[in-house]
C-alpha cells in the first residue's frame, strides 16, 4: 500500500512540476492564462471498515484549472492589436460561414491578402454588424461576420450642389463690374475657394468672387455680384435654362461702344450682371438690416462644364455636369468678409488613411476623401464557468457542456469589458510566485520519493528476515 501511495504523490508532483513549468514557459505568450493544478486525497471507505484507523491511498489530480484573472497591459504602436479590459473574449473563425467558433484573448491580430483581420493562425476576427451612425443591428453569433478593412471607400460622385454662407462688408469700396477680372484682385472685393469633383472623381478648383457694385439701390436695398471660375477659367451663372435673361448690368446705352452702369436707382435683383468679355454672374440682394432678401436669378446655377459648355472638365467625364449655387442665409453687415459655411456635395473615391477601434469596439477606417465608414463592433464572448471551457492551444478555447452557452455582447456593456486599441494583454502568469511553486514541487517530488525508498527498504528488510 505504501508503494502506491508514494507513487501516487509522485505523479501529484510531477504533475505539480509540469503545471509550473508550463507557466514558466509562457509567461511571455500574448493572451495566456496560466494554469492550478488541483488534488484531491484518495479515501477508500466499505460498509465493514472503520473509518477512524482506515488510511488514505494517496493523492490524485482533481483537475488542471485554467485562471482567467486580467493580464496586464502592454502598449504598442500597432492599432490593429487589441486587449480586452474586462471579462469577455474575443471571437473568432477559421472559416466563412462555419458555427465553429473559436474564442481567445489573444489581441494580435492583422490583416489578410484580402483585407480581413485575422490573427496569427489566419482564423478571422468576429465583428457584430452596424448601421451607419456605429449603431449595431443584431447581438448575436449567428450574425457576426468577418472584419474586412476595404483599402478604397465608395464611388465618384459629382458635385451637384454648393452650399456657402458670409457675411459681406457692408461697407466695403465698389467696383465697376464691367471690369471684373478674376486674375486682378483689384477688380473685385472677396473671394473663397472649395473643390468640386466631376462624375470621375476629377478634383476641381471653384472660385466664387464677390463684387460691390457702385450705386443701383432701391428702397434702400443692397446689391452683390458673384463670378464663378473653376480651375481660372470662367464660368457662367444663369437659370435651370442657361444665362439670366433679365437684362444686363453692363449697357451700351448711347451706341458709342462705351460700357455703362444702369441708370442710378435701378432695382438689381432684376438685372443680371456680365462683364466686358462677357462672363456674366448673378446678383445678391440684402435689406437696409444686412438680411438676405433673394438673388437673380432665383436658381443660381453654372452653365454646362464640359466642351459645349465651360470647357473645365476633360473628356470621359459627364460634360453635362451644373453647379447649383445655394447662398444659406448670408448677411451684409459692418463686419469683415467671413465665410460660415463652405460645402459641397460630390466625392472622390477614397483610399484608406486610419484604422481605428474605439472602446466600445466600434472599427471605423477613414478615407482621404473624408469618408469615415463603420465596419463593425467587435463581438465579445462570456461563459457562466470559464474553467469549464475546452483549451485547443494557440491560446484559443471552445465552449463546452461544463462552460456553457457562449453569451454575445457589445464592448462597454455589462461584464464584458472594453476594448483597448494598439495594446496587447500579456500572460497573468507571475514569474516569482511560479519560481517558488517550482520549489516547493521539487521538494514535495523529492519527499515522495524518499518514502517510496524507505518504503523499499522495509520491504527488503522483511525479505531478509529468516
């Protein structure tokens, strides 16, 4: 019986010695968890013995439990890298539309020849889908789908539409339109500039200048002229149907070739504006409190940009392609030239500049085109017992019977933790407390085999008897 029972604390310190060692081993390995090993004594009891002189058999290896207590943290410069800061795991996939599911705190992860993240194995990293504002659709396995980080964003769309707001000096100098030369500053008061695309995605400069006519008040209004270029080469304003057709600001009146203002008094809003060469604009009318009282035309909007029309955007393109011209509530007061609102509407296609992933998992690439896309939250796993989860190596584990249900949640919610962006969590593994459960399994291996020696020497003792 002795033997046995010195041999059985033998294998519990081996077993001991093993556990540590394995600790040891990995106390560098990203995400791991390191491992108990827990005995129990061996009593072997019957209806006929007693239990108050009966001895033990031994000891035997209960269970080889995993400890699931947060890592510490390590930093790197890596956005891509993730560590949980919580209870959760992270969810992942050696195939496309498998239900085999891997989980694991391991956060390295990278991307693919296809774009996805994956980790070192190349199993894909689960996201749970998302609207556009970051929103998810769904908390559940069945839904997640691989993280795919795609390196372009959309398609061109062409500029259709500008919104803008200034304020306009009230009492800013004039000049004549007629002159208006966009290469001469002198020849006008203010300008601002915002890029417009056509339907390839083509960038183009649009200018708009802003000129203070002399006279032309009525009822104590107040005109503006606005010329358009776009890439320094003019560009008319008129109606849905082409030019203003209001008359003219510019007139020969007397037939001696000799360019005129309108009569003093004239109503502007009803009079378009071109200059000598014939670039015409469109007027902007304010009230005597700097309000916005309207434009003529009504609908500003550019004459043709292609061949037939401007000429400013190249072939391939829709030569058809107008800008509209919305004017948000601009004012005319004592107040220098300041510009409010600038946009437009069109895109260029775009290529990926930034990953980013937010603590509450959110993957979001940004574009050079402005574009900031969500991609998916970053599907995190629970267990009602941890320990009772199945370790398939690789520091990854699957679910069980004794584990339970793996339960599906967003980052930042409940028990599940966050998300720590280019951060990596490192072993919970501490060395010193594992040096000296290495020594103490050495000497607990050492006095079992001291008894199992002891033990064989009794033995031949008694065999020597005669």
């Amino acid at each position: 019986m002795s033997f046995n029972i010195s041999l059985s604390g033998l294998n519990a310190a081996q077993k001991d010695l093993d556990t540590t060692s394995n600790n040891i081993a990995n106390v560098n390995t990203i995400g791991f968890k390191e491992s108990r090993a827990e005995f129990a004594d061996v009593y072997s009891n019957s209806l006929f013995t007693n239990s108050k002189t009966n001895v033990g058999s031994g000891v035997a290896t209960s269970e080889v439990a995993q400890q699931f207590h947060q890592g510490s943290l390590q930093f790197t410069n890596n956005a891509l890298d993730l560590a949980i800061n919580g209870n959760g795991m992270f969810v992942t996939t050696s195939e496309f539309g498998t239900q085999d599911y891997n989980f694991t705190r391991a956060g390295a992860f990278k991307l693919n020849d296809q774009n996805f993240m994956v980790d070192s194995l190349g199993n894909y990293l689960m996201a749970l889908p998302v609207n556009d504002d970051g929103s998810v659709q769904s908390v559940s396995i069945s839904t997640t789908t691989p993280v795919q980080i795609p390196q372009t964003a959309g398609q061109p769309t062409q500029t259709s539409q500008v919104n803008m707001s200034m304020n306009l000096p009230a009492a800013d100098v004039t000049h004549d339109p007629a002159n208006f030369d966009a290469a001469d500053p002198t020849t006008y008061n203010n300008a601002t500039s915002v890029t417009v695309y056509d339907s390839l995605g083509e960038p183009h400069i649009m200018t708009q200048y802003f000129v203070k006519p002399p006279g032309g008040a009525l009822n104590n209004n107040n005109q503006w002229i606005t010329f358009m270029t776009m890439d320094d080469k003019p560009v008319n304003l008129g109606d849905a149907g082409g030019a203003a057709t209001n008359g003219t600001w510019d007139q020969d009146v007397d037939g001696d070739g000799v360019i005129t203002p309108p009569p003093a008094g004239t109503d502007l809003q009803n009079v378009a504006a071109v200059n000598a060469s014939g670039h015409t604009g469109a007027v902007l009318s304010f009230d005597d409190t700097g309000n916005y009282i309207g434009s003529n035309p009504t609908m500003i909007q550019s004459v043709a940009l292609g061949n037939t029309g401007a000429g400013v955007i190249g072939p391939g393109a829709d030569g058809t392609q107008r800008v509209e011209l919305r004017f948000d509530n601009p004012t005319q007061y004592a107040s220098s030239f300041e510009v409010t609102q600038l946009k437009q509407d069109g895109a260029t296609v775009g290529r990926l500049t930034n990953v980013e992933v937010a603590a509450d998992g959110l993957i979001a690439a940004t574009y050079s085109n402005g574009t900031e896309v969500a991609l998916g939250k970053v599907a995190l796993a629970r267990f009602a017992n941890e320990q009772g989860l199945s370790q398939q190596g690789n520091t990854s584990w699957k679910q069980s019977l004794a584990s339970g249900e793996a339960l599906i949640g967003e980052p930042n919610t409940g028990a599940f933790g966050s998300v720590n962006s280019a951060a990596l969590e490192q072993s919970n593994t501490d060395l010193t407390t594992e040096l000296v459960d290495l020594i103490s399994a050495q000497r607990n291996f050492q006095a079992n085999s001291r008894a199992l020696d002891i033990a064989n020497q009794l033995q031949q003792n008694i065999l020597q008897i005669r």
